[in-house]
C-alpha cells in the first residue's frame, strides 16, 4: 500500500479529517495536481475554520554515512536520511494549490524506525570492511562503550543516530511522549516564505532531519506505533495552547531510547548506566570522570 493510502486509512477515521485522493486522470487541468488533498475540519468544537491542503509524497529517499573530522582532529561517523522532493513538480503542484484556493501544499513524508536502522547497520557493516575511516571510528566506539564485538558496536551507532534524531524531532515539535515514528506532513511553506529548514539545492527539495526545527511547523503528525493523530492547534487555530511540562517527565532512571528502567552493569571492562531492555536495546551512558 502506499504511504498515501496508508495515512489515509488512519486519518479518515478521525472527524476532524476530511480526505480524498487527487491525481492526473480525475482532475483535467493543465498543471500537476497534488497526490491528495485533505480537509481539516471542526477543531474546537466546530468554532474553527476549515483548512484545505494538498499533499504530495512523491519523493526520493536517501540513506548516507556522514564522516566528520572535528575541529579537534577527531573523526566521526553519523547515519543520516534525506528526503528529496523534485522543485519542478512542486511549483506544478503549487499552481493547482494556489488556482483552487487551498492553504498550502504539505509534504508528507514517512519515518520508520526499522527501516532506518536496517539501512543504518548495512552501511555501516559495509564502511568497517571497506572504509578505513569508519573502521578506525566503530572500533573507538567499541573500545569506548565496552562492546565486545563489532556487529553490537553497529547496531549502537545505528540506534544512537536514529535516537539522536528522532529526539530532536519530537523537542521540537513538543510531542516527546510519542513514538516519532509515522507519518508528518509538513507545510512547503511559512509564512508566504519557503519554511526555514527546508534545504533547495540544484532543482530539488530537501528534508534533511537535521534540521529539526523545521518540524516546529508541521500540520499533522500520525503517531504509526499508537495510531494517535495529532494536528498543530498552534498552526491551525493560531491560539497559544497551554505548553507541555515535557521536560519534566524524563527522569535519570528511564532510558531514552526505548521507555525502560536503566541499571548499573558491571563487567570485566568497567561499570556502566544500561537499558534493562538489553539486548534489544543498547542504550548506555557512563558516569563522567
Ligand atoms: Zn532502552
């Protein structure tokens, strides 16, 4: 199924969402129609205006080892992906936005944790055999963190970068309490403006989960893992709603990775805060000497 028609499924159950799939063969026009449209309806017991925005998600997905050497001289590897939307399509599609009155065109795009750490580890058990310059940073790495082989050394790196983003993300958009994973759509623009951390380079459109903040904009958020659907009443209804206490809900005892209780491990190597999860989950952090 694709990622539209899944999004879809979700977001039609819910009363607040009025969804239909836009494309070339039903709609005659001579600009690109979006991939969908989607009407948001009735927030605050129906006091709120109706917003209607397209969505596109016809993007390329991409996967890279970022190798860094910092200012200090100390080389490191980060896992990271892009998504890269197509900046002609995007104006075709801004046409029929603009010409049918709409709020906006939004980008949807997919996070999927698996996907990400599988892709992860395959590149970086690819870089170990091939690249000196990997090689030389997981082994620092499992020297570091105590590991006693390469391949749970990867799977670290793998899920810290994932973590590393994901969190970022989830900072930004106030919703620490959720997965991170599923489904964002993410207006293409801000303000009359393009929205700030969305990259264009060459022609293209770039998502790049770095930029974390750009996420401080996004419409609608579908939590995949516990199928909740949260829409950006800040955005949407322009009001202040009461802020979260997020940051008080994260205590010492719980690993930020995956929710679980930490422990202190003891081995032959040293000692260590680690998941109690372990080994589905590698989180580890040590005490500051
Ligand atoms: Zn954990």
């Amino acid at each position: 199924m694709s990622v539209l028609n899944e999004l879809f499924e979700v977001l039609s159950k819910d009363l607040h969402f009025n969804v239909s799939k836009l494309d070339s063969k039903n709609y005659d026009q001579n600009w690109k129609v979006p991939e969908g449209f989607i009407s948001i309806i009735g927030l605050e017991n129906a006091k709120m205006p109706v917003f209607y925005y397209g969505i596109t998600n016809s993007y390329e997905k991409k996967f890279e080892i970022k190798k860094i050497v910092s200012p200090k001289g100390q080389k490191q590897v980060f896992a990271r992906t892009y998504f890269i939307f197509d900046r002609r399509d995007i104006i075709e599609k801004e046409k029929y936005v603009v010409a049918n009155a709409f709020n906006g065109l939004l980008l949807l795009i997919k996070l999927d944790k698996k996907e990400f750490i599988g892709k992860a580890v395959n590149m970086l058990t690819k870089g170990y055999e091939e690249d000196e310059f990997i090689r030389e940073v997981l082994d620092n790495i499992k020297e570091k963190n105590m590991f006693d082989n390469i391949d749970e050394t990867i799977r670290f790196v793998a899920n810290r970068d994932y973590n590393w983003l994901i969190g970022r993300i989830k900072y930004n958009m106030g919703l620490l309490e959720y997965s991170g994973q599923g489904y964002y759509l993410l207006p293409i623009k801000t303000n009359m403006q393009i929205t700030s951390g969305i990259k264009i380079s060459n022609g293209k459109i770039i998502i790049d989960l770095e930029n974390s903040h750009l996420f401080k904009n996004f419409i609608v958020y579908v939590d995949s893992v516990n199928n909740k659907i949260i829409y950006n009443k800040e955005r949407l209804c322009n009001k202040n709603p009461a802020i979260l206490d997020i940051m008080s809900k994260i205590d010492d005892n719980t690993c930020p990775w995956c929710g679980s209780k930490l422990r202190i491990v003891r081995t032959k190597k040293g000692e260590f805060l680690g998941c109690t999860n372990y080994p589905n989950c590698l989180y580890r952090r040590f005490p500051k000497k």
